[in-house]
C-alpha cells in the first residue's frame, strides 16, 4: 500500500524557517518524480516544488524561488522542503505527491500544517 | 501562465441526480495534461482523472472526464453521497508549470 506521511510542520514566525519531511512507502520511491503542493486555509491548490528521481532537476513556482529548496534521500526514501525567510502567506497544508508522470500528482499524503504567524 | 476558471463555484444537487462541472483554460491545454481531483473534507485530494478523460485506477465508472482546447468537462452520471465533495482542475504546461483551478464544490440539496 502506497503510504505518504508528511511532518515537521507547525508555528513559526514571519522571517522564520522550517524543514519539511515526507516519508514514503509501498512503492519504489527513487522511480518517481515527487512534489509538494500547498492548500491556504480554505483555499485551493498551488504546486509549490518538484524533484527528479535523481534529484539533479528542481523547479520551483516563483513565489518560492530563493527561499524554499526541494531534497530527496532515495536511500531513506524521504522527500523533503527546507523553506527559509517563511511570509505569513506561506501558511498552508503541505502535501507530497508522487508524479508518476510530470504532468500530475497521482498520489497525496495526508498533509502537514505550516502556520506562519507573530 | 495559463488560469484555469472552474464553474459553477458551487452546486447543490440531491443523490441520484447528473453532476457537470467545467473547467476552462485561458488558453489551449493538451487533453493530455488536464486533470481532474476529488477533496472532501479533511482529506487529501485524489486524482480521479487524468489526459482529460481517463479514469484513474478504483474511480467508479459512474465518472467521466471530456473536453478539449479550452473546454473540459467532468460529469458524475449518477451521484453517490459520498461523491459530495470539492473538485479541482490541473493542467501541465512546460518549464515546468502546475496550475489548479480554484474549484467546484458539489454540495447535497
């Protein structure tokens, strides 16, 4: 069974850093391209960041370019989001997505909330 | 950047009855890069269908995904109460480029 648990989420202040984990099981992680996509309160999607299977591509939506950065650890099949300088919009629920092809998110984790707040 | 525009923002239906949701792009979209989600309450979003109208695996046949350029559809035949939910657009573009839109939520009447 395909398992996806995000974590490392929480408060943290304006100007503040937090770095997100995802753990993945059920499948062979180093095959896929991975993603995190975010969800505002009571708003919709925004894709946030995506990663290689080798991790030697990266690519970010530009309100995040410069201070979030995309990782993986295929040995420990783990995805991470280290986000830096975090802005109150940042608040959102996280998620990682498995991409078995580019062009979609096939499968989503649970989420972890990241709240952004003095 | 290509929006996605999705309506009606929300529509109330009773159990039993026809579902048609839209989702129109600002410019032409590849059948191929447009997906279709499901996110009830709670919950994570599921793809139900993706290249516009192939059904993801384990969703009922009960929905289909059509369209193509700038129009696409996603119609549920006959409700579930457990189709009752949020629905989100997504297409691909190159650079790469995600984008949603900002979703249909179907609620019972």
């Amino acid at each position: 069974e395909v398992q996806l648990v995000e974590s490392g989420g929480g408060l943290v202040q304006p100007g503040g850093s937090l770095r997100l984990s995802c753990a993945a099981s059920g499948f062979t992680f180093s095959s896929y391209w991975m993603s995190w996509v975010r969800q505002a309160p009571g708003k919709g999607l925004e894709w946030v960041a995506n990663i290689k299977q080798d991790g030697s591509e990266k690519y970010y939506v530009d309100s995040v370019k410069g201070r979030f950065t995309i990782s993986r650890d295929n040995a420990k099949n783990s995805l991470y989001l280290q986000m830096n300088s975090l802005r109150a919009e940042d608040t959102a629920v996280y998620y990682c997505a498995i991409q078995k092809t580019v062009t979609l998110f096939d499968y989503w984790g649970q989420g972890t909330l990241v709240t952004v707040s003095s | 950047e290509i929006v996605l525009t999705q309506s009606p923002g929300t529509l109330s239906l009773s159990p039993g009855e026809r579902a048609t949701l839209s989702c129109r792009a600002s410019q032409s979209v590849s059948s191929s890069y447009l997906a279709w989600y499901q996110q009830k309450p709670g919950q994570a979003p599921r793809l139900l269908i993706y290249g516009a109208s192939s059904r993801a695996t384990g969703i009922p046949d009960r929905f289909s995904g059509s369209g193509s350029g700038t129009d696409f559809t996603l119609t549920i035949s006959r409700l579930e109460p457990e189709d009752f939910a949020v629905y989100y657009c997504q297409q691909y573009g190159s650079s790469p480029e995600y984008t949603f839109g900002q979703g249909t939520k179907l609620e019972i009447k």
